[in-house]
C-alpha cells in the first residue's frame, strides 16, 4: 500500500534523498489516480462514445471503423483521455504539493486563486464547445455539399476531432489567467489593454484562426468567447493591479 507523503512546510529543509522519495511517492500516487481514472472510463466507455456521438446528425450516430483492431483502440484511445481527465485533479494537487513548500505563503493563496479561477474556465470553455461551438461545426461540416459527397464518419478521426476542438475552447478560456498573470508581473497595464483594444482584437483574430478547426464556424465561436474574455481580463486586472499596492504595503510592515 503506498503511504502519502507528508507536504513540507515553506522553509523546512530536507536532503536530496527526501526529496527523491517524496517525488517518487507523488509520482505513485499521480499514476495511481490515473489507473483508477482509466478503468472507471473504461466500464463506462459507452456513456462516453454516447456522449461524444450526440452532436452528429441523426443517421452517423455510430461512426465506422475501418480496420479489426480499430474498435478496441478506439475505445481504449476515448477512455485513456476520459482517464487522465478524471485524475487530472489528483494529479495537479500532487505537482503542487511537491513545489508548494517553495512558494511564499503569500504567492501561495495568490497561486491557488489563479488554480481555482483556471479550473472553472476550463470547464466552463469544454461546456461551451460541447454545447455550443460543436454542433454547429459538426453540422456544417457534415453537411458542406452534401450533393457530391456520401459521408461517412470514420470513428478514430472523429473523435480526435471532438477532444482537440473541446481542448481548443477549454484553453481559449484560459486567456483571463494568461493576461493576469502579464499584469501581475507588470509586463502590461490595464491602461495599455484600453488603449490597444483594436490591436488585441486583431491578434484574437489571429489566435482563432491558428487554433484547431479549419472551418469558419468552429473558428468564429473561438472568437467570439476570446473577445469577451479579452474585456473581462481588462476588468479583473483592474481588481488585481488595486490590491497590488495594498499587499506590498502589508509586506513592508511585516517584521
């Protein structure tokens, strides 16, 4: 049975050999999680094919495999993913265990802040192209001259298709977190945000077109959360860029 290691205070010294070990038990422990997370993906594959099949039209529910094998590692590639997403939570919290004891208590609440701010806007983005973004691209997809083409949906290829467009949003909703941290560290200004919005439209612009999804659908609903995620971050680093003066002055008072 593997025993957790103990977190490490800040400061708290420990040898070269501690520190190998407590990595090699988190290592464990993250694989673990992971082997757990695969096999409950796996018993419950058929809800996930389900689930992922939803957004295609009515008569390519069940997309084609072309080979003999095709079908099981399918299956396995669908529930390895669904795996490492279900311990993805353990598997941060071991990364962070390991590196915490090396952050300032203070960065440390400001770190998990920013952890837990990322996660929502994770899910909220994989929502949001489940919901929203996939539909519309798969049925334009499928559907673009339909007169010349007898489609067929060939299952590894769709389903590669789905998990990269759902990564895609999930990460284009991490666009807050990427323009806090640049504020934080005083690369960028609010000010300078305000006064360039047309230029970061543009590079939004860009980042839709670059990112996965070679259709003007899937592109426009990428671009569309950016520009909204762009006028949010404008307003959270206000908020951030206000407390900033505040915490420095807590931290010269500090003995």
């Amino acid at each position: 049975m593997v025993r957790l290691p103990r977190r490490l205070q800040h400061g708290e010294e420990a040898t070269l050999v501690e520190h190998l070990d407590e990595l090699r038990t988190r290592i464990f422990v993250a694989l673990g999680a992971l082997t757990v997370g695969f096999a409950i993906a796996f018993v419950f594959r058929g809800d996930i094919l389900h689930w992922l099949n939803a957004p295609l039209p009515a008569d390519k529910q069940k997309p084609i495999t072309l080979s003999v094998a095709e079908p099981f590692l399918t299956s396995m590639k669908v529930s390895l993913i669904a795996g490492l997403a279900l311990a993805f939570p353990v598997v941060l919290w071991q990364l962070w265990s390991f590196l915490a004891p090396a952050v300032d208590p203070h960065a440390e609440r400001m770190v998990l802040l920013f952890v837990a701010l990322a996660t929502v806007l994770l899910v909220a983005g994989i929502a949001f192209g489940y919901w929203v973004a996939l539909p519309k691209a798969v049925d334009f997809l499928t559907n673009f001259d339909d007169q010349y083409y007898n489609s067929q949906l060939r299952a590894r290829d769709y389903y590669s298709f789905v998990i990269t467009i759902l990564l895609a949003i999930g990460l284009v909703f991490e666009l807050p977190i990427f323009m806090l941290a640049l504020i934080r560290l005083d690369v960028i200004s609010t000010d300078t945000l305000r006064k360039n919005r047309r230029l970061g439209y543009f590079i939004v612009a860009i980042i839709a077109v670059l990112l996965p999804g070679i259709d003007p659908v899937t592109t426009t609903f990428e671009m569309v959360p950016l520009i909204a995620l762009y006028e949010a971050s404008i307003w959270l680093g206000v908020l951030v860029e206000r407390r900033a003066p505040r915490s420095e002055a807590a931290s010269l008072t500090e003995p």
